[in-house]
C-alpha cells in the first residue's frame, strides 16, 4: 500500500510516498513559491539524480498535478500510475478540541478545520489547499488528516487552562494546545524500543529543538505538558519567536507607539536567537559566531539552554520523575555542544553524558553512558512516516 504524505504551507508544498509494507520512501519533494515567479519543484527518488523543475504554477491544484506528473513521468517516476496510490495523509496544524486523533477526511472535516482557522490563520488554510486540491485530483483515494494538535489533546485542566476568566475559554476556545504533536509522539515510540520497555512504563520528555522548538511531558504513552500554547510563539526561545515573556510588555510597547500588528511581528520574526544575537534564526550561524567570541551569540544560545534545562525540570515536577530525555529535529539531532549544555545542568537528575556516543549525529543512539540515572537519547524525528502510519492505519 503506497501513501503519499502532503504538508501543504502558504506558498510551498512538501511530499513523500512510502511504501508502508515496507515504510520505504519512493519518493520525496519540495514545491517552492507556488502563487510567486520563480515557481520550481525538487523531485527526490532513491537511485536517481534529483530533478529540478521551474515552470510556473499559481495555484496549489498546479503545484499537486505537478507532483503527480513527476510520480509517474517514464523517467524519474516511481509508479506507473496514480491509482497505485491508495491513501494520502495530510499534515493539518491545528484541530483545537474537535480533533483528538487522526481522522478520515469528509466534508464535516473540511468545516470543522475551516472553523479551526482563525486559531491557526498561517497555516490551517494552507492545509485545506491542500487537501482540497488533492479531493479534485484523487476524488476516489481516501485521505486522512493528521493534527500536530491531536496528541496533546491527553493534557488535563490544570496543564492546558490559562488562569483568565474562564468565559473566555468558553467563548474563544483560549487555552494551551500544544504543537510538534507528531514528532512527540514519533520519538517517544521510538524511545520506547530503543530502551527496551513499554512506552506505558515510562515517563518521557521529548525535546523538539529547531528553529521552531517545543518540549513535552509524555507519561505512560501520553502528553500530559507541552510548551507551546494557543499557538507557536509561547515556550522557548525559538529562531524567530520569543517564547514565553512577561504579557505586559505587549501593552507597554504599544503605549510607546507600536501598532498590535508590529508588536506581534516583532515577537514572531524578529525576536529569539536572531533578536538577541543580532546575527542569524539559524543555530548554526549562532553557535559559529559564540564559538568566535561573539557575546550576543553566546548569550542568546544560554537562554535557550536554560529555557530547556527549566521547562525540563518543570516537567519532571509534573510527572514527579522521568525515565528518559529525548533530544530531536535539526539541533536537537545535530548539535553535540547544545545537548552537552543542557544536559551539564541535569546533575541532580543523575545525568552523566557519554562524549563518544554524544559526538554522533543524525542517528538513533543513547547518549548518556552505562552509570547514568536517566537515559538520554537522540532520535530523528520522522513526521511523515508517522503521517503515513496513521493514514495507513484509518485508510484500510
């Protein structure tokens, strides 16, 4: 059974198809600048030569035949024809309290996420493009959407209210939601197998450090705390975003003169790592430019460190011990000096860090060494083959 795995964004589009008898990736691509000039998509097969095509394309609907036409092209396709796709999973970024789980896409669905999208106004209707164009292409192929939302969805009142009038929650539905839903859930099952027990056993937290960055609090299989909240700009320190501030310096810059629309581009792209450095959203150019002696540099990487290291210990609390830390996505998987940091102010928790094993990058391994109290793990995250799992799963 192939699934092809669609993340729909604003202006780009993201593939894979996965033979799930195998979980084997056929195929894999990016779609750039749909809607702008310089439209182009990158095609990806195992074996061969990447294929790269610049044609213009203004709609979604252009961009997904697109793909489809390259899936299938004599040359660099990797199935004869679109019926030996079975099922598409698609990312949708927030399902608020309607969508607990995965769930088969019906025209109820496709209401409830219209009615999810001024929670989520970047991406939710990006994803309906998507999902709709595929329905115009695909009309007889069942499709799936999967909520980065969903698995968060376990937290119990006292972790997911904000302690504001309560009316609010009953009229806006305000309240912590959670994202990287996907990825948690992906590398908490995977941790589980890499140390041996049952992920019902085990108290988990699950860092997700990229330029977007979350942590989550997973006990006995389930999310019971997460740092991001309403949306993606509250927990950590992130590339771009700030994180978690005092909520009055809002209403004090704007008694200054900045708009609510500035202030809210300012905490959303011009703050975090590039706000405080100066110098780039992207870890690597930080940690190059510390490594030099840039102070900014330095001092925006240890308040991300130490955002990690207290939401950490913050969630011990909640799930009163923990069994094992996971460290995933770009920095997480790739950064041997940040995991070092943030695990070097862990020593209560009897974390000792083995320097060969944590030197590795990429790859699923244990990280602490053999006397160490909690096992600390790296495991690449894989959010489309968990999209493709769950589609496989309700699509059958």
């Amino acid at each position: 059974m192939n699934v092809l795995v669609i993340n729909c964004g604003s202006s780009s589009l993201k593939y894979q198809l996965l033979d799930m008898t195998t979980e084997e990736v056929l195929a894999k691509g990016l779609v750039e600048r749909i809607g702008i000039e310089g439209s182009v998509l990158v095609h990806e097969a195992p074996g061969q030569d990447k294929v790269k095509l610049e044609q213009p394309m203004k709609t979604h609907k252009e961009a997904l035949n697109l793909v489809m036409t390259a899936l299938v092209d004599p040359a660099h396709g990797v199935v004869k024809s679109l019926e030996e796709i079975s099922a598409v999973g698609h990312r949708a970024v927030h399902g608020a309290e309607t969508f607990s789980d995965s769930v088969v896409i019906d025209d109820a669905v496709i209401k409830s996420l219209e009615e999810c999208s001024e929670l989520a106004p970047l991406h939710n209707p990006a994803n309906l493009i998507g999902i709709n164009a595929c329905r115009e292409l695909l009309p007889n192929v069942p499709m799936v959407a999967v909520f980065d939302t969903a698995f968060h969805q376990t937290l119990p009142g006292e972790a997911f209210m904000y302690p504001l009038p309560y009316e609010l929650y009953e009229k806006f539905k305000i309240r912590k939601y959670g994202f990287h839903g996907t990825s948690h859930k992906f590398v908490s099952q995977a941790a589980a197998e890499l140390m041996g027990k049952k992920l019902e056993d085990l108290k988990l937290i699950s860092c997700h450090l990229g330029n977007g960055a979350s942590l989550c609090a997973i006990k006995n299989g389930k999310s019971v705390d997460t740092s991001m909240g309403l949306t993606p700009l509250a927990g950590l320190e992130m590339g771009t975003r700030c994180g978690d501030i005092d909520p009055a310096i809002i209403p004090f810059l704007v008694n200054k003169g900045y708009t609510v629309e500035e202030v809210d581009v300012l905490m959303n792209k011009k703050s975090g790592v590039l706000g405080v450095s100066g110098i780039s959203s992207d870890f690597r150019d930080v940690e190059g430019a510390a490594n030099n002696g840039d102070k900014r540099a330095q001092l925006a990487l240890d308040i991300f460190h130490y955002r990690v290291r207290t939401t950490i210990g913050a969630y011990v609390a909640a799930m009163d011990g923990v069994d094992g830390i996971i460290f995933t996505a770009g920095l997480g998987e790739n950064s041997t000096t940040s995991r070092a940091a943030i695990c070097g102010g862990l020593k209560y928790l009897g974390i000792t860090i083995d320097p060969v094993a944590n030197s590795k990058r990429g790859e699923a391994t244990i990280i602490s060494d053999k006397d160490s109290k909690t096992t600390v793990m790296v495991i690449p995250t894989n959010e489309e083959l968990m999209i493709a799992r769950d589609t496989l799963a309700l699509a059958k």
